[in-house]
C-alpha cells in the first residue's frame, strides 16, 4: 500500500491542514486508507501519528531508529486489521502516537516483538484487539513454557483460556504481567513439579530490536 513511510507527506488542497491524511487520498486504495480519508478526526490522527513517528526516528539513535521504523512496519499491518472499524482506527493510532512521544527509557513503540531476561523469553504480536503470545521462564531446575495462545481484549488487559487454564495479560508500567487463577491448571499444563504461573513481568525494556515476527522459532530456542 502506499503508506505512512513515505517522505515526503502530501499536502491536499481545499482541506484544512489539520484534516489532512499523512498520505494523498487521491490515491487511497485500501478499506483502511478509504476509512482514513472520508473521516476528518482519523485524518487528523494519521497525520499526527506521522509526525510522531518522524519526530521519534529524528531525535533516536542510528539503531534505536531502525526499531523504531520495523515496528512502524509492523504497527501499520495491525492496524490494517481494523478495516473500516473506525473506533479501532482511532484506538490504534492513538495508542501509536502515545507510544511514539513516550520518553525513550519507557518507550515501547507497539507490543509486538520478542522479550527477553536472563531467566525468561516472552514472544508478543498485536493483532487487532487480540494479543498472540507464548513465553517460557525458569524458577530454580524448573520452568513453565507456553505454545503460542491468544489472548482476547478484556477491560484493560487480554485474557487467554485453553484446557482450562486462564492467563490474563495487562500492560503495567514498564512491564507485561501474567497472572492466573487456575494455577494448578496451568502448572499441569506448561510447568514442571516445582514452578507455578500465578504472576510473571516480563520489562518492556526487554524487547529485542527488529524482531517483527516473535514466533519464527519455538520459544526455547529463541536467541535473545
């Protein structure tokens, strides 16, 4: 598609500059670009979220700047999964230009990506108003290691629910936490005798750069 990357951005003439698209609507083509582009407050986000963006890359460093345009790259096909939902639009780009003007230190610039610690590995990817992820950490000669599970927008965070063990994920601070209620569910499920998923962080400040497709390997032998 012809996409928020390109440099520079089109003025269009007869509409006022803050009702502008990032992008020429005279040659809009997708649902996502058509959405944008017949509604006034969406077009002031994208452009908005365009300068953020441009502003971020400007004031980063030559590599923090690459992450910051693979997870451009990445955002814009989440996004595209909203098609002509307008309110998902609006969401998404809002939480685009939050991430992008946030300090460099807390800076998260989308969730998708791969995470890591000395002691745990964690693979997230937006999609939509769903969040796919799977993690492995170790407590002592134990682990618990998940495949990829999908987790469902619920209030504030996402909740995933297989063979009856439910995880909830939320957005805290600096960290993506765990939590479980079903704990014996899921230690019979992802862990060995001696580890339990009742709550694991995983710091935001972990994440690799340029990791666009967190779960290309099994999360064990995922190199951080």
């Amino acid at each position: 598609m012809r996409c928020l990357l390109a440099l520079p951005f089109v003025m269009l003439a007869g509409f006022e500059a803050q009702a502008q698209a990032s992008f020429d609507c005279n040659l809009a083509a997708t649902t996502v670009e058509k959405t944008i582009c017949a509604d006034a407050a969406l077009s002031k986000l994208d452009r908005q979220m365009a300068d953020a963006f441009k502003s971020a890359r400007r004031s980063a460093s030559k590599s923090k700047s690459a992450s910051i345009l693979a997870d451009q790259r990445a955002w814009i096909g989440q996004r595209n999964a909203c098609s002509s939902d307008r309110r998902c639009l609006r969401n998404a780009m809002q939480k685009r230009i939050a991430d992008l003007k946030a300090p460099t230190s807390v800076q998260t610039t989308g969730l998708t990506g791969l995470y890591c610690t000395d002691t745990a590995v964690m693979g997230l990817q937006e999609q939509g108003q769903n969040l796919r992820f799977d993690f492995m950490f170790f407590s002592g000669h134990f682990a618990c290691g998940t495949g990829v599970l999908t987790g469902r927008r619920s209030g504030s965070g996402w909740t995933s629910s297989s063979n009856g063990c439910r995880l909830t994920l939320t957005k805290e601070g600096g960290s993506m936490v765990v939590r479980s209620d079903t704990v014996d569910t899921c230690r019979a499920l992802y862990c060995g005798a001696g580890a339990a998923i009742s709550e694991f962080r995983m710091p935001l400040s972990g994440k690799v750069p340029g990791v666009t497709n967190p779960f290309a390997e099994a999360v064990g032998e995922r190199q951080c």
